[in-house]
C-alpha cells in the first residue's frame, strides 16, 4: 500500500479510526513510527507542539504520524493553516484528520469551512479519504467474522446471526464483548449459541464497559447513550447508577490492592485489572468521592436529580478521559 500524503477518516466511532489509522500506518509502513495525537476540540486545538512536528526537519528526525482527532470542530482559521502547511510534502510525516461528527440521513458531515479548500480536493482526487457511518447490522457481522478468524476461533453462521442480535454496535463497547467471548470460548477455541448470554445487556448498567470505553478514548456520547439507554427520568437513573459506580470502584480497588479475601472470577480479573492499573488509587478514590458528592447532592436538597446526575456523567467523563490516547 503506498503512503498518502495525509489521509481524511470520516467516521464518528473512535475504535473504528484507531483501527484504520494503524491499518493505513502498517501498510504505508509507518506502523512503527512515533504516534502524536491531538484534539480539534481542545482550547488549543494547534498548538505550537503540532506545528513542530509537522514542519520540522532535520538530518537526525525520525518518522512520525500525527493524528488529529475530532478536527471537525476546526475553525476556518485552522485550516486555512492546514491548507498551506499540508500543501508542501514531508516525507518523514503523515497528517491523519479524523471527522467525527454525526451522519445525518446517510450525509457525509464534511464541515462547510473544509469542502472547498485545496488539501480537501486534493484528498479527493487522490483517494485519501476514508468514510465510514460506523457499525450497522450488516458491518457488525463483518467485523465479528473478521475478528473470529483473526482470533481463530470458530462461529457457525447461525451462532454467528445470535451473537450480532445480543452485540452493540459502538465498536470499544464491541471490543470489550469481544474480549469476553474470546475467553469463553476456551481452549477448543469454538463459540456455542449460549456465549450470547455473556453479552452485557442494554437493561443492565454495565458500568465497566463505560468506564473502559471512556478511558480507550470511546465517544462520550455514545458510551453513556450504551450505558444509560432509555432509562427513564434522571431520578430514576442516578441512584442505580450511583449504586453501579461503588460497586465497580470497589471490585477495581480489590484488583489494585490485591486484596485475596474479595472473592473474583479469574476471568473478570484478566479483563478488569488493567482498568484498575489506569485509574490507580487516586482515580478510584475519585470515584467513590463522586459517587458520595451526587448522593448527598440530592439528598440534601442541593441539587436536583437531573442537576447530580448531569454533574456525575460530567465528572466521570473527565476521570476516564484524563488520559485518553487517541487511534
């Protein structure tokens, strides 16, 4: 595959760019290169540390990749910038632009300020650009036909078609399924109609595959709308999942700690101890701080419902995504 100059990924699922730009970086064979990730949805979406990277040369310069992420929210300014500082190619460097805004009705959402540049065009003449709406029914089972055989592991069709009714279509929550399935299906390396009972259910609050998908940079939208689904009013919501966060926060902390007496099942602890690892002490401790602020918030007539519970997604979103990466 030859390297592109830079590349457009036109998707709004983050797990599904990640697995685009290391398929486009490993093919270009920059799969190796240093990765910098930036946000187009920062204060300072360019800082000068973008720049740098994407200008500099030098004898002793090594091959990189940038990703910019979120670059749908970039001002007109921006890729005025963009447009001028792509347009001279570097060689040690490959620009990565993912859009990520919302599909409407089958509509590419290219934004107004980016369509009628040149790096735009350019890309279009010259098959850079990469569009995905993300994970429907159809690319669903694809993408576990894909992984099954990556994982070599065997799936009847019809096994197949009772597992993509029971999976999510936001690819880190798929992921994070996936992880289970692969361990269930064991040594024979073979998956039965019944794994599809693994499968976390939209009616239950499966807080650590939010907590997971959030700290692997998943979508904060899209991970609480998984989380939360059609619960109801927000008073109906915040207790159970405040109730959610005190027993996950305490089952991490158990992992982190090593306490033996909490008993775990070892596949649970192989799939939630590096969760435990990112968040530390400090992280878990803000849990529970959290958990404890929300409930007092409405029991004491502080806060509305609504208020405590817009306030925890807030807070929890900002815990897991302190030190998100990018693709």
């Amino acid at each position: 595959m030859p390297r592109q100059g830079y590349s457009f990924l036109v998707c709004p699922d983050p797990e599904l760019l990640r697995r685009r730009v290391d398929a486009l970086a490993a093919g270009g064979g920059m799969g190796s290169a240093e990765r910098k990730v930036f946000w187009g949805d920062d204060a300072e979406p360019l800082p000068g540390a973008f720049w740098e990277a994407l200008t500099q040369k030098s004898l002793f310069s090594t091959p990189k990749t940038l990703v910019l992420r979120r670059a749908h929210s970039l001002k007109a300014e921006a890729w005025d910038r963009l447009d001028k500082a792509l347009s001279a190619a570097n060689s040690e460097v490959w620009v990565f632009l993912c859009l990520e805004g919302a599909w409407d009705r089958g509509k590419v959402p290219i934004p107004a300020a980016l369509s009628k540049r040149t790096l735009w065009k350019h890309a279009e003449k010259s098959g850079w650009i990469w569009q995905s709406k993300g994970l429907d029914d159809k690319a669903l089972r694809g993408f576990v036909r894909d992984w099954a055989a990556a994982e070599k592991i065997g799936v009847e069709p019809q096994v197949l078609e009772t597992l993509c009714r029971a999976l999510p279509l936001d690819a880190a929550a798929l992921a994070l399924e996936l992880d289970k399935l692969a361990l269930a299906a064991g040594p024979e390396r073979r998956l039965l109609a019944e794994h599809a009972e693994l499968v976390q259910q939209s009616e239950d609050m499966d807080l650590f595959a939010l907590m997971d998908a959030l700290a692997k940079g998943g979508s904060p939208a899209l991970v609480w709308q998984r989380v939360l689904g059609n619960r109801g009013e927000s008073d109906s919501l915040l207790f159970p999942l405040v109730g959610a966060l005190c027993r996950e926060a305490r089952t991490l902390w158990a992992l982190l700690t090593g306490d033996e007496d909490v008993k775990i099942h070892p596949y649970v602890r192989q799939l939630k101890t590096p969760l435990a690892r990112r968040l530390g002490k400090p992280g878990l401790q803000r849990l529970f701080d959290l958990a404890l602020e929300a409930d007092l918030g409405v029991k004491s007539g502080s806060r509305k419902p609504e208020q405590a519970l817009e306030l925890l997604v807030a807070e929890l979103t900002g815990v897991f995504g302190a030190g998100r990466t990018g693709p």
